[in-house]
C-alpha cells in the first residue's frame, strides 16, 4: 500500500503535470523540454532558497531572512567586485560563509535564548536589508567577466537544450539535500525535533546542534541563491529579491511540507517551486494578464494545500485504532 | 529471585529543595528479573526518586550503586548509558517518524556516515516481534498507532540501549484494559529474561497483578519494602496516606430524597453521532449522580462532549430542562446551566500561566461577558471561599497553578465550574492521576453537591468510584450504551457484567 505520507508530495508533482499539460493544450510552443528547463533557470535562486527554508519548517522553525540575505550577497558581491576590484575567487567564497555565518548567528539566538524563530529572522531579515543600503544607496552594475561568463554560459544537453550555470548549482543542491535529508543522522535529527522537540531531547538528540545547523544551512543557501542570483541579474541592489521569503515560503508548502514541522520532502519542494515557475510562465504566455495574476493563483494554491495538509492530517487521526 | 544481588541499590538518599525536603533517607533496591512498584502518594516523593535516579536531579547525599559500581547520573542521556531506561506516561518519541526511526534515531546502523534503512527496518522489526511479541509495520509514522503500541516502541527504543533497569513511570493511564493486559505480557516476558522493572502506577489493581515487591514511600520518607503477597490492600493504602482509610459507604438514598424526578435537567433521546457514539437515551435528573461505565474508548467521553454540545450531534435531540435544545455550542450549554469538566486536565482545562484565582474566576466570567468584570474584591473573596471549601492546597490564590500538585489542579477546575452554579456538570474522569486523598475529597464533594440538588454525569475508567458515587450508571460498549442499571441492582458485578457483553 503507498504510504499516506507520501500524497502531498504526490499530489503536487500531479498538479504540476496537470497545469504543464494545460499549458500545453492552450499554447504553441509550450510543450518543450526548454520550457522546463527554463522555469528552472528563471528559478534556480528560489529552488536554491527554498531547499534551506524546507530543513528550516520541517524543523518547526521560519526563516524570513533569506530575501534580504540575497539582496545583501548582491550588494556586498558587486561593491567589492566591481568597487573594490576583488577577484570573484575571494568574494564568493566570502559571501557564502557571511551568509551561513549570520544563519548560525540566528539559529544560536533562536536556541540558547529560546526567542521564536519568526521573530529572530524578522529582525534579521531587517538588518541584512538595511545592511544593503549602507553599502549603496543606488544598483551597482556588474562587468566583471567571470560574472557576465557565469552569466551568458549555456550547458548544452544532449538533445539540443540548454541551461544556464545556475541550474546546475541548484540541482546539485537539491540532491545532496535529498541524501541529508533523508540518509544523514542530522537529516533525521531535523525530522525528529520538528515532530517533537521534546521527544528528541529524552531520545537523546543533539538539539542544539542539530537547530544551530539548521540556520546555519539555510543562510548558506540563502548567500548561495545570491551568488545564483547576481549570476542572474549581474548587478547588486537594496531591492533585489523583496518578498522572496514569503513565495519560498509558499513553494515549500505547496511542496506538501508542514508549516508545523516534522514532515516535509526537498522532493516536495522542487515541484513546489515548478509549480510557482509554470504558473509565471502560463501567464506570459496568456499576454494579456498582469503579472500579479502570479499572486492570486499561488494565493489560492496555498488555501488549497494547506486545506488539504488539515484533512489529510484529520484522516490520519482517525486512522488510528480506536 | 531474592537470593542473588541487586542490581540496583539507591542507600540513604535525601535531596533538597529550597524550603522542602523531598526525600530524607530514602532506600530502595532493585532485584534482576523482579517488578517492583514504588508505591505512595502525590508528593510523597515518587518523581523524585526516579528523577534523582535518572540524572535529572543531582543527589544531594547518599549512594547509588548498579551492578555493584557507584554510579551518579548526571543526564537522563548519562543515566540511559548506564542501563537505566524510561519510559514516560507521555509516550517520548516522535510521532511523525516511523516506527523503526523511532527505535532507533541517534543510533541509526550507518556506513560511511549513510544510514542504512533496509537494516534498520529488519532489526527494528526483528526487535519487537522476538522481544516485545508485536509483529507491526515499521515503515509506517507512529502516529498511525495507539497509544499502547506507542508505549511498546518506548519500551523497545530503551531495550535497544542495552537496559539493565527499565522505569516505566505511569505506562497505564490512558491504556484500556486489553492493552494493558498486552502491556503486561511483555513486563513478564522481560522480567523472565532477568531486566529489573521499576513500576510507578495510581492502580492498585495493576500493582497487585504484576508486582513482585513493593516499595512505600511516604512525604519523603521511606516507609517499607515489602513482598507484594504479604500487604494486603488496605495495609498497602493505610500505610500510604499513613492514617486508617476513611472508606467512603458507598451512597443509598431513599426514594424521599429531595430530587426531583419529574422533568430531566439533561436528555438525551436518540442523540448520537456516526463514528462517536450511536444513538442513545439517557436522562439526568435534578440531583442525580449518573455515572458512565465502560471500557477506555467504549465512548463515555463522545456520549457526554454531546451534552455540552462539544461536539455536535448528528441524529435525535437533546432536552434540557423539558425544552428542546437545538444545535448545542459550549457556550449555550454553559448559560443553560451546563457545566463540562474534561479529562485533560492538562491541555483542556488549566491555564498554567495563570494564578489559582484567575483560572478559578475564568468560566464565571465567561458567562458574565468579558466587559462586566468581577471586582478584584469579589474574585479574591470567591477564590478564598472555593479554596477553603474544596481544601485545596496550598491555599493561596496568588499561587501560579502550575505549581501545583495534579489533585489540586483538579480542584481548581471544579471549583471554575462549580461556581457558575451549573444544574448539570459533567466531569470526565475527575479523578485520574491524583492521589487518594484528594480522589476521596472530590467523591465526597460530588455527594454533597447532588444532595443540594445539582445533577451530574460521572465518568471515570475506576469502576469502584462510578459505583460509589452513582444513583445510576449506564454501561457503554463499543461506542453503544447497552445497559442502564439503577438500584438496587448497582453492584460491581452487574456492571462488569454489561461491560464484558455476552
């Protein structure tokens, strides 16, 4: 028998074919693997994001600081490249353990002061936004070659298609969160103490650790998703990325993970974010309908999954022997 | 079994709390292939001794020594590594992992730092087949099970961690008896393969059924060890609460009591629910006491959330007071003089953050609507009264209810109630989990109160309290109320009659 606790997830990748099947009824040209592949290249930072922010709520925690971390990795990528003159071998790197080092900072917050995450990562997402302005007040464009490379470089595939670097990255990201989350002791930590905290501590669980990390992860894909990002937009800006913590948000819900914590698939996710790309993409198709139709759609996507976590989890209830 | 060494030894334990001493001087030995139940009171130390024991408190003086080494636990996680393993009324684990994760998350079989799911899911299920006689599915979440089997996976997590002593702290209160019985099986089967099992439960029944030997404590102090054969029952309590037991007679009242038998408070005609309770008839007089007798998930509790209209009903009606009563909401129901007291003391009834006085005005102001508030005079005076009439412990409204003991949470809440002066209250296993004491003190309060005319409906999983307490008790059996016995035929073997069928 297929395990109930497989059918959000399920029923996501199904709603993704349907709205891709649709789309392809009603326009020429909509059904190709470059179609796909393109939401992944329009969506490789938030894909990339949105795996951080899966560990974060299945954990029983939120993170709304990551789109002002990508903002923040932007800005501090394209001062010190293009102002300061610094290779991108250096910044990079740099930018990426600034991220992880401000999700650790959050997570131990988060922990040792036991202060709820919503409201650590609120603060947090208002320091790194304001952080942005401190170092330009106006877009800094990048000319940088490396980035304008990483930028214009498509990776063929057999067949003909291309993508672009950043979906690479964020395929890799995706598997090796796929292992951790479900072949690594911390994958399962993170599972146990979004099912009960408690629990996991009386088992035995590294609590602090394994919530520290947790953060820690999702600044590094966060920074990570910034670096994809200024890949993409080869500038950095204050206003880059604004709102990008509330649509991660809704593509790891519609990816079938619990805002409760405790279950949730990167699986999930990935066709969680898809789901948020084909939707965009039906809509540039359509023309003649403005971008926020995008909102109103995820909007009632969202009421949707989340009825459906409620009368799955109510099924689930009533399925134990009475 | 007497003959060889224990395998646990606590000598002269005493700790401290700022302005109490919790135990002074406390012994307590545990054999190799016995169960030994630790027996006393709410407060006379019990949580104490397994918490010192389990490195969740330190020791202020004395020893423990297990396997003949002197051992100090300074973390439940230390004492576990030593052999000495819990498990808890509330099941500790994680209901949204499997079961097989549940055995063994943090000690997941690993290569090269992969866990090796196929292995884990054998061993897991190889685990509770030979140990634990439970041949379960162990891919699925444990939350797919019930509550016993949750406990039987505790118990295989700690077996798993190579336990010399297993503790299982209060493992039978929200199990049914055939659970319980399962439960049972597996204590045996342990005890046999020589595991030393200290017992903590309120249910003398249970004590006597599976214990080898019992340990009394008393405030603190230890009182006695004892052979379960050699203590009889009423040695057991009377040593317990260290006064002869003022057994409660068990009420018979004349037909000439002050009830009024004419028009019910409460009845139920046909009212049912699908999937909760079939249909039933059921009316509550003005000073009756009904009590609902029945198996753990025989539907005592759905038959009486429909009365407050907790839940709503889907087939018949309710009367109240002669009256119809259409689509029933708690709040209704309280302004028609219905009161519900919950069985989860816990999550459904005390506010823990709140002193003894608010959570005892609570429901009165309710009712009176939040923007007429009850003079800060008036509450404490109400407050005082209630703590002086229900005894309650210590008595200090300012008292923040977390602190205090489960029996006199439980007064709390019925004083909440009471004091709305209901014609109906029901109060769902009023009793659980409290001591002796107090459980004779609030069957007491129940006769009293329905001489005075005010209707109750008593449920309670301890058989011998509905009996004492009822004027009438209606049977439930599988979520079907089967029977309905009054005087003179209320005995207990009547009722277990009914429960049982046949």
């Amino acid at each position: 028998m297929l395990n109930r606790k497989y059918l959000p997830v399920i029923v996501t990748v199904g709603l993704f074919l349907l709205m891709f099947a649709a789309g392809s009824l009603r326009y020429d040209g909509f059904f190709s693997f470059q179609v796909i592949l393109n939401l992944l290249i329009d969506n490789a930072y938030l894909l990339i994001t949105a795996v951080g922010m899966t560990f974060v709520i299945v954990s029983g925690g939120i993170d709304l600081s990551v789109g002002s971390m990508i903002a923040l990795t932007t800005m501090v990528s394209a001062s010190l490249v293009q102002e300061h003159g610094w290779p991108p071998g250096v910044v990079i790197p740099l930018v990426l353990c600034m991220g992880s080092a401000f999700g650790w900072l959050m997570g131990a917050i988060i922990h040792y002061f036991k202060i709820q995450p919503f409201i650590v990562t609120l603060a947090g997402m208002f320091l790194a936004r304001g952080l942005c302005y401190v170092i330009s007040l106006n877009t800094i464009t990048i000319d940088n070659p490396f980035y304008t490379t990483m930028a214009q470089t498509k990776v063929r595939l057999p067949g003909g298609d291309t993508v672009s670097i950043s979906v690479i990255i964020a395929l890799v990201v995706v598997i090796a969160a796929l292992y951790l989350a479900h072949y690594t002791r911390f994958g399962r930590s993170v599972y146990a103490i979004g099912g009960s905290e408690q629990s996991a501590l009386l088992m035995g669980l590294p609590i602090a650790r394994t919530k520290i990390l947790v953060y820690t992860f999702s600044g590094f894909c966060s920074s990570l998703a910034g670096v994809v990002f200024t890949f993409y937009m080869l500038s950095g800006y204050g206003l880059h990325a604004v709102g990008t913590e509330l649509d991660t948000i809704a593509a790891v819900v519609i990816g079938g993970t619990l805002l409760t914590g405790g279950v949730g698939f990167v699986a999930g996710t990935f066709f969680g974010v898809l789901i948020q790309g084909v939707i965009q993409t039906i809509i540039s198709f359509e023309g003649t309908l403005s971008s926020w139709w995008t909102k109103i759609v995820i909007g009632l996507l969202l009421f949707l999954f989340i009825l459906l976590q409620r009368l799955l989890s109510a099924k689930g209830r009533q399925a134990v022997r009475t | 079994m007497q003959d060889n060494e224990p395998i646990l030894q606590m000598t002269g334990i005493h700790k401290r709390f700022p302005g109490v001493t919790a135990l002074s001087g406390v012994s307590f030995r545990l054999f190799p292939g016995e169960v030994h139940a630790l027996m006393g009171e709410n407060g006379a130390g019990k949580s104490t001794l397994i918490k010192v024991l389990t490195g969740v408190y330190s020791i202020d003086e004395g020893t423990v020594t297990l396997g003949g080494s002197k051992v100090a636990a300074r973390s439940p996680l230390e004492a576990q590594a030593l052999g000495i393993s819990t498990v808890y009324q509330e099941v500790n684990l994680c209901p949204n992992l499997t079961v097989a994760e549940n055995v063994f998350v943090g000690r997941e079989p690993r290569r090269f730092g992969r866990i090796l799911w196929k292995e884990m899911n054998r061993k897991a299920t190889e685990l509770l087949r030979e140990r634990l006689h439970l041949d379960i599915d162990v891919t699925l979440p444990l939350q797919d099970y019930s509550v016993a089997v949750q406990q039987l996976v505790a118990i295989a997590r700690a077996l798993n961690i190579s336990s010399k002593v297993l503790i299982l702290d209060e493992p039978t209160s929200s199990l049914d008896r055939g659970e319980v019985e399962q439960l049972f099986r597996v204590m045996r089967k342990l005890k046999q393969e020589g595991l030393a099992i200290l017992f903590v439960t309120h249910f003398l029944d249970q004590v006597y059924e599976i214990s080898d030997r019992i340990t009394i404590l008393r405030n603190g102090e230890f009182v006695g060890e004892y052979p379960a054969a050699d203590l009889p029952r009423l040695e057991l309590v009377s040593r317990m609460i260290g006064k002869e037991v003022e057994l409660l007679e068990r009420r018979i009242r004349g037909e000439a009591s002050a009830a009024d038998r004419t028009i019910p408070v409460a009845a139920a005609k046909g009212l049912g629910r699908k999937g909760a309770i079939e249909p039933f008839d059921l009316a509550i007089h003005q000073g009756e006491v009904v009590g609902l007798a029945g198996l753990l998930g025989s539907g005592r509790t759905e038959a009486a959330r429909l009365f407050f209209g907790a839940d709503r009903s889907d087939q018949g009606r309710l009367e109240l007071s002669g009256a119809e009563a259409t689509s029933i909401s708690p709040r209704s129901a309280l302004d028609k003089g219905i009161a519900f007291c919950s069985e989860n003391r816990k999550t459904e009834g005390i506010i823990e953050d709140l002193t003894v006085r608010e959570n005892i005005i609570l429901a009165l102001q309710a009712t009176r609507g939040w923007f007429r508030a009850i003079s800060r005079k008036r509450q404490d005076e109400i407050a005082l009264e209630y703590i002086r009439l229900l005894n309650i412990n210590p008595p200090d409204p300012e008292q923040l209810i977390r602190n205090l003991s489960g029996g006199n949470q439980q007064k709390v809440i019925l004083a909440r109630w009471l004091l709305t002066q209901p014609k109906l209250l029901i109060l769902d296993e009023p009793t659980r989990g409290i001591d002796i004491g107090a459980k004779a003190e609030i069957q007491k309060l129940v006769m009293t109160l329905s001489e005075r005319g005010m209707a109750f409906l008593f449920i309670s999983s301890e058989l011998e309290e509905v009996l004492r307490v009822s004027d009438r008790i209606a049977v439930l059996r599988d979520r079907r109320i089967v029977k309905e016995i009054a005087e003179p035929d209320i005995n207990q073997q009547n009722v277990m009659q009914a429960i049982a069928g046949g």
